[in-house]
C-alpha cells in the first residue's frame, strides 16, 4: 500500500523492511519509518485512517530521501597548480 502511495507521488524507489520500519533508498538518501504504532493499532483502525496513515507513511518516506544530503565533487583547478609538473 505504501509502496503504490509512492509510486503516486513520483517515487520509483523499492521499499523495504527491516524489523518494524519500511526503508527506502540507501545510504546516504535513505528514509525510515517506524511503523510499531501503526501495526499495533492497524486492525482497530476504519478504512479512512488506514489510507490516512498510508498517505502519512509514504509522505515521510519521500520528504527523507528528498533531504537527503547532495554529495559535493572537489572541484578542480583550471589551472595547472604549481607542483603539476610532478607525477604521483
């Protein structure tokens, strides 16, 4: 369900499971969800606050790998430096 949520909003990444949290991406651009809560409470729950809650669940999943931090390149000079006659 969540999953498909995803896939709604734009997202192409899998989702995973480790122990009680749906995980999506991986390193540095992965988001988590604990989803305990929502597991203990899920069969006491009306179809509209479990669509809710999916809704809820695959939004965090994509605001975290949204946030996720851009790995930055060490730009180079365009100019030869003054040792760049010396190879390594």
């Amino acid at each position: 369900m969540v999953e498909a949520e995803l896939r709604c909003r734009g997202g192409t990444a899998q989702v995973r499971v480790e122990g009680q949290c749906l995980i999506v991406g991986k390193g540095a651009s992965e988001a988590r969800a604990d989803l305990q809560g929502s597991i203990q409470q899920w069969d006491s729950l009306p179809d509209d606050l479990r669509e809710r809650r999916v809704q809820q669940i695959a939004q965090l999943l994509s605001e975290g790998a949204q946030r996720a931090p851009v790995a930055m390149h060490k730009r180079r000079p365009l100019r030869p430096g003054l040792f760049s006659f010396v190879r390594h």
